[in-house]
C-alpha cells in the first residue's frame, strides 16, 4: 500500500456511525453549492439531531459556502486558485470549514469585521444585524457581512479564521464555524477541529490533487448526492461520462457489499477521493469486508484483471444472460469498471481484525480528448 | 392493455409503453438502488403486449446512462421484442450522446449478443 492510501485507510480508520467527513477542492458554483447542500441535508435527516438543530445547521452551512461565492478572488498565478470546503461531523460536533482566496487589498476590512463580530455577544450580534439590516451599516457589501454575523449568531461560536498572505496580491481565508448538537458537558470530550486541521486538510489536497473525498454512510441517496457534484464540478465530455459510469458501480459496490459494522442499523462506512492528474482521474475507494469474503474477491479482481478486452467482452455477454435476478449482485460491476476505465484495478486488502478486512481499489481514468 | 408511464426520478428513467401506437420508450437515468424491482412491472408489460403486439413495435431506447444492474434488465426487454418479430415489424432505435463512446459501445454489442439490427442515432444532447 503506497502512502497515499495508507494516509486514507488511518484517516478512515476512526469512523463513528454518523460521522461525515466531506471535502471539496475547487471553484464553487451557486450550482454546486446547492449540490452540497442537498448532501449534506440527506445526512442530517439522518442524524438524531432535532428539527430545530437542523435546520440551524443547514442554514450555517448554507451561509458559509454562499460566503465563498461572493468574496472568492482568482488568481491565475496562485496554486491556490482552488477554493477548499469542508463538511464534518463527528459525536455532537458539526463543522463547516471553508477556504477561498481573496485579494490583499481586502484583508483589513475582512479582518476587522471578524472581529468585531467575535467581540460581540448573542445580544450584540442581534443588534449588528438589526443595524445592517435597516441601515447600510458595517459597510458597502453588507449581504457578505450579514452572512458572517448570522454564523456566529446561530452557531453560538466566535468563527475561527486565518488570514494567509499567498502572494503580493493575494491571501488564502480560511474560515471555520462549529455548531454543538448537545450540551458542553457532552461536547466536551470531542476533539476539537481548529484552523490547522483545515489548512492540513487542504495542504494534504493540493498536494495529492484530490478533488473531492467523502467518509460516512454509503447509501443511495449519498451516491445520488457525489454524482451531481461531479456532474456540476466538470463539463460535459467523454471523460466526465466514463467518470460518471465507473463511479456509479464502484459506489454501488460499497452500498450493496460493505461489511455493516453497526448492528441494526443500515449504515455503511466507507471512503471515496477523486484525484485528478494531468492526463487522468484516479478513482479511490474503501470499505470494510467481511473475512468471509475476502479471498473470492481477490479471486474475482485478479481473474478480471487478467483479461483482455476481448475476453472482458465475453464475460460481460456471459453474464448478461445469467438472470438470477439477485437484486444485490450482478457480477458485472467491475467488468464494467475495467471495460469503461481502460485500465486494470488496483486494490489492497488489510487486515483490520479477526472479522473483517480493509478493502480498497485505485481505478485510473483517462483523460479522453 | 393500458399504457404504462412514470416519470423520470434522479435515478430511475422515464418509462412510456404504449400498446396501441406500439411503442415502447426509455429516457434519463437508470441507476436504482434495486433494478429487479423497478423493471419488473415493465417486463411483465412487455411480455403482456408480446401476446397481441402492434403491428410494427418501435423501442426508443433513449437512456443516458444505465448501470450494469439496469442492464440485466434492458436485455431482457430487448430479448422478449427478438421473439416478437414473427408477429410484429421490431425496430429499435438505440440514442446515444454523440460523445457517449461506451453507450455506442453497448448499442453494437447488444444488437450483436441479441442478433437484431438497431437504428444507433448519435444525437448532440437529450431533450429534458
């Protein structure tokens, strides 16, 4: 297993039922952000949070990335083009934690606004907003300051920020805003999230150039929401289709073959990063298997593997016509992969106790012109 | 035979069987979480209008995307109109984006696999 892997499988290693972990690198669209949005809403109608905490959180997270679209900058010499989000939740913790390049010349003002606005108390942040809102207080691009205000004020929290120069013209804003889903004494124990676990999580992205990851449940409606974040992120092309195609049955793997660790209870742990490279995507994914089933899976990727495409053809036909009709597995899943991707697949499985392994694959898109 | 239509979820497509005009169409997505179950009404209409078909039966096969558990099921469909050709002229016209190389690729091999010419019309985008 190479060290990126290695990184993802430590990284996962720690999931919790009803932990969510998603990150995105890259422009962020009004399309996109509503595409994040209907994500990160299937998740918390899962949770057991109540009605209210939900919709606070939904209206923060709302907030936050719509705060990305209207101070974003671009810079065609910066590396840092990329803006960077982060939706997480783990224990009672929620954290919406963004990253998005500015211009220097409006740092001071950003800086000053921040804080004032963690200067103040619940009662203060009401009045701030009250005064913006009647008024053209603060200062000229109110919508962006009252979306920083109504952050702090639903959230309960001073928003985290860092303010890092890139270049002469511009600086990389780094904002981070948490909501407790339950009483301090409860949160108490919770790791922290802080400013330094978003720039390492967006350092650990720019310099694998991954695009998107997600850890939490595999389920339809999750695989639904990664699907149209990948169809608003890119354009239209033969690569994007391939991309799409390959990624429906690697998702649908997990969802219908991961090993469910909780007991009575449908929620699957699994892992997903897409990588882009100069001439090609990598596709990773990870979740557990049941011991059980390990071996005659490696069998199964090894035998694909071994094919060429004309013989992948002929399995792909051979099995079409097999209408056991298992709602679970078609067997086809990855024939298909190797037969869209062009490319053979990498896996590992590890050990993870005397239960189950660790499984997980590396699929290689090419770029198609 | 009544017409069975549905229309067009996030991840299951459009269906629209018409008996009396004989056609059969399929459009949008098809990636349900469990296929058997969404296209069993639909084989077991297809296999209804087999008895009494029209005669000449047209399928429009206009999907964008299917997953491989979809197409388990579409084969089945095109398998039940193979054994409808003594009773009713079968034309399938098989869509696809013009970019769409691995659609083009199923529209050959499935009228290979099921011996049947398919009418493969590339088209620039889809009508949503």
């Amino acid at each position: 297993m190479n060290q990126a892997l290695e990184f993802i499988y430590n990284h996962f290693r720690d999931i919790a039922k009803d932990d969510l972990e998603y990150v995105y690198r890259g422009e962020v669209t009004a399309h996109l952000v509503m595409n994040i949005l209907e994500l990160a809403k299937s998740n918390l109608a899962k949770a057991d949070d109540t009605r209210k905490m939900r919709s606070r959180i939904y209206y923060i997270m709302g907030e936050g990335l719509q705060n990305i679209t209207a101070h974003q900058a671009v810079s065609t010499e910066s590396p840092d083009n990329s803006a960077i989000v982060v939706i997480y939740k783990k224990r009672h913790k929620y954290i919406i934690a963004t990253g998005n390049l500015m211009k220097r010349s409006a740092e001071a003002a950003l800086r000053e606004k921040l804080e004032t606005i963690n200067h103040l108390d619940a009662d203060g942040l009401k009045e701030l907003s009250r005064d913006i809102r009647t008024t053209t207080g603060f200062n000229e691009d109110g919508g962006a300051s009252l979306g920083l205000i109504e952050m702090a004020k639903r959230s309960g929290n001073k928003l985290d920020y860092l303010i890092k120069p890139v270049d002469e013209t511009h600086s990389y804003f780094y904002l981070t805003t948490e909501i407790n889903t339950s009483s301090d004494t409860d949160a108490a124990d919770d790791v922290p999230y802080t400013i330094q676990d978003l720039i390492d999580v967006h350092e650990n992205f720019n310099e694998n150039n991954y695009t998107l990851s997600f850890k939490g449940d595999f389920d339809q409606e999750n695989l639904l929401s990664l699907l149209s974040i990948l169809k608003s992120g890119m354009d239209e092309t033969t690569t994007r289709i391939k991309l799409y195609g390959v990624m429906v049955e690697l998702l649908q793997n997990i969802v219908k073959h991961a090993d469910n660790i909780y007991e009575n209870s449908k929620w699957k742990a699994g892992v997903f990063y897409i990588k882009e490279h100069e001439d090609k995507f990598s596709l990773l994914a990870g979740n557990y298997v049941s011991k059980s089933k390990s071996a005659a899976l490696r069998q199964r990727i090894e035998r694909i593997n071994a094919m060429g495409s004309k013989e992948l053809a002929k399995e792909y036909n051979k099995i079409l016509f097999n209408f056991n009709n298992d709602p679970v597995s078609t067997g086809l899943g990855f024939i298909d992969i190797r037969r869209k991707s062009g490319s053979k697949i990498e896996y590992w499985i590890v050990e993870v106790n005397e239960e189950r392994d660790f499984f997980m694959v590396d699929i290689e898109v090419k770029k198609v012109n | 035979m009544e017409p069975y239509e549905i229309t067009a979820t996030v991840d299951t497509p459009e269906v629209s069987l018409n008996a009396g005009k004989g056609t059969l169409s399929l459009a949008r997505m098809s990636l349900p979480e469990d296929a058997v179950e969404f296209y069993s009404p639909i084989l077991q209409w297809v296999s209804d209008y087999c008895k009494s078909p029209n005669p000449q039966t047209v399928f429009n096969m206009k999907l964008e995307y299917f997953n491989t558990a979809s197409s388990k099921q579409l084969i089945q469909i095109l398998l039940l109109l193979q054994g409808l050709q003594d009773k009713s002229v079968v034309i399938i016209n098989w869509y696809y984006k013009e970019i769409d190389e691995d659609m083009q690729g199923l529209g050959e091999e499935f009228s290979q696999i099921i011996n049947m010419p398919f009418n493969l019309i590339p088209v620039a985008k889809f009508d949503k």
